[in-house]
C-alpha cells in the first residue's frame, strides 16, 4: 500500500555531488511513502507521510523518506508481487556508467520492520567493479548479476514471472534486456522461504530481432510479461510454444495467527506412480492463502508444505491441457525436525530451545512455532495440538 519511488543521482558523469551515498539527499535511492497521508502539513512540497517502518525514522543523519541507497540510475523496477506467488522483494535493474550494467534484488524484510539498510553500491562500486574506493561506507549489497558493455549498454527490465502460460520452467526467473542490443536474458533465482534471501543461476540469453531498444518489461495482473521497445514501436506479451495450464486453490495454516504468517510455501510435483520429484517451486502466500501456479501437462500428485508445517498433497489432471482450480489444502504446524510428521522428535528438538529468545545461542527458529521470537509454551501447546500426524 506504498509508494515506491526509484531515483538517479542527478546525471552527471562520476556522481560528483556523491548523492548516492549522502542520506541527506534523496537522489540515488529508493524512498517508501505513504501517500494517504500528509506528515509535513506546513510544507507545500511534501504531501506524504512516512512509514513508520522505514528505516530512518527517527535517524537524524538521515531523510526518512529513504528505504534503500546506492543506485546510479535504476530503470523500470518491479515488485515481486505477493498476491501473484512472488516473496515480496523488488528486481531494480540499474544503468551503469561506461563499464558494467547491474540487476539488484532487495530482499522482503526479515520481520516485520525493515531493520536492515541496504546500500547497492554507487558510485563505490559498478556492478562488482571498485569505481571510487572511500566514497561510502558499506556493507554493500552486489548484483545478482551484472554484464560488461561488451555485451550491451544499458539494462532495461524487469520482472521475475509469476504467471502461469510459460509453464513452470519459468516460474521465478528474472526476465530483462538492454537498450542497444537485441537480446531477452532469463535468470533463473533460487529463493529461501526462511531468510528470504535469493540466489541467481546460470543466464540464458535469447536473441530476439526486433527486441533492440527495449523501453522495459512488465508482468500484468495475471503475472504474465510484456515488453516494449522503441526499435518497432510496439508492446509486444512473451509467449511459449506451448500455453501451459494453471493450477489454483487455497491454503490453510493451523495454528498461525494473521501477523505470523510465514514467507511461502514448497510446492512440488511428484510422479503420481513412482513419487519422484518433477518439480518444486517457491510460492508467495498472501494472507488469502491463495495460489495460483503453472504446472505441465499430464498427471501429478500435487504436495504442498510450509516451513514447519507438515504437506498435504492431492492428485492432478492437466491432461488436455486444462485449467485445475478450486484445491484447498489444510496444513498442520509442529514439524520441528523437518521429517514431515509430528512425533517424539520434535518434542526433543524443542526441548533443547526451550525457553529460549531469537538471538540467543540455544534458541531454534523452527521451534519457534507461533514465531514471536521465543520458544516457549505455546510453542509446546501447537506441538502437542499436532502430535502423531504425518504428511502425505
């Protein structure tokens, strides 16, 4: 529900104003705003508030309009979208200077605030490339990935796919291009539902004629993407051979108030005879707990599990192919040990946490059940609520 503005550090060459690394300016970054409300009523150039998770409230070294810092030029960022299966983090490509384009991700927020300040870099590094050595302090957050301008010389993107038409292969890869050069990249990223973090594969460049020129690439409100560019002056949506079917339904967590609920869920496709693991996906859940994912043609046998939540699967029929919608999945929370049943050994593993604070050396975060940073006797009670369950 906030606006998200992505800034350039004011044009000149070399940053020479260092804007991207002074938190007082607000050029270089990216600013969280409240639009629906007005926290400066006697400035008639500020009609906004500021959330109050942003991570400089309060910081008089610092402009609270500011959630991250360190960009050159970041050129048509997108979230990834929760309500479409995304983990909530952003892709920002970022133009570089004369040497290396860059493709950032900001990771979702590890709790509820946003207690970690990330700074991608400029005009201290381009790309991985040590520019201007002294000019910020870090930690510094680097690229997913970065090319040289051997290779072109400007990004323009992107988004990561959460639609359903380009099948599963496609399912949370980063789709981007460049201005100058005639090609498509795919990203494959590889998502943790505990830390949110993100790890990039191996790219796949695909060379497209008419793509020169790239303008930027979109998803719509079915999560599938569109890309424009100037070269033929169209809006063109990328398709598959084949349009692959969607899968939908709904999940319920037991034992999981609203304001704990957890990244996402594991989905997998399993061979329906032989139980082998065709495919996982890392799926988003909104509070809804709805999905909606692509899947192959054929039959599966569907398994869907939270961290420490026990699966439940269904049989599927995407023969046709054919849409497959209406599932509803129940699951159980008390898998401490990550065997996908509830039994003595949770109740060992959370024993040994027991009683203990996030940030303390015994403390287990999988046994943090309810997840209000203490292993403690609620914890114990969900436990006990699941014992003897085990996941299909």
């Amino acid at each position: 529900g906030f606006l998200h503005v992505f800034m350039g550090d004011g044009g000149d060459s070399n940053d020479p104003g260092n804007r991207s690394q002074n938190r007082q300016e607000l050029l270089g970054k990216v600013l969280r705003l409240d639009i629906d409300r007005d926290d400066f009523p006697a400035d008639n150039t500020r009609f906004y508030g500021i959330p109050a998770d942003n991570p400089f409230v309060g910081n008089a070294n610092a402009r609270p309009e500011i959630l991250s810092l360190g960009l050159r030029n970041p050129w048509k960022a997108s979230p990834d979208r929760r309500d479409q299966g995304g983990l909530g983090g952003w892709l920002i490509p970022d133009v570089g200077q004369n040497q290396r384009e860059e493709l950032n991700y900001q990771e979702p927020p590890s709790g509820l605030l946003f207690d970690d300040v990330v700074n991608f870099g400029w005009k201290v590094y381009e790309g991985t490339r040590l520019a201007f050595p002294g000019a910020g302090t870090g930690p510094f957050t680097f690229p997913i990935h970065e090319y040289d301008h051997s290779q072109g010389c400007s990004i323009s993107g992107g988004a990561i796919y959460r639609g359903v038409r380009l099948g599963p292969d496609y399912w949370g890869h980063a789709f981007f291009s460049d201005f100058c050069e005639g090609f498509l990249d795919v990203l494959p990223l590889e998502f943790s539902l505990e830390s949110g973090e993100v790890n990039p594969g191996t790219v796949r460049r695909i060379t497209v004629p008419f793509i020169t020129q790239t303008y930027g690439i979109d998803s719509d409100a079915t999560g599938e993407l569109w890309i424009g560019h100037a070269s033929t002056q169209a809006i063109r949506r990328i398709i598959n051979d084949i349009e692959y079917p969607a899968v939908e339904g709904t999940v319920t967590l037991q034992d999981c108030p609203p304001a704990k609920w957890p990244r996402g869920i594991t989905l997998r496709y399993l061979n329906p005879t032989t139980g082998v693991l065709v495919k996982e996906l890392q799926v988003g859940l909104p509070p809804s707990g709805r999905f909606r994912v692509p899947a192959y043609v054929g039959t599966y046998r569907l398994q869907i599990q939270a961290t420490t939540w026990i699966s439940s699967s269904v049989p599927i029929n995407t023969a046709g192919p054919t849409d497959v919608s209406g599932l509803a999945f129940s699951l159980v929370n008390g898998d401490v040990n990550g065997d996908n049943e509830i039994s003595p050994g949770d109740f060992s593993e959370m024993g040994r946490a027991f009683g203990t604070f996030d940030g303390e050396p015994n403390y287990l975060s999988r046994a943090d059940l309810n997840r209000d940073g203490e292993v403690g006797p609620a914890d114990f009670a969900i436990l006990a609520n699941g014992f003897g369950l085990f996941g299909s």
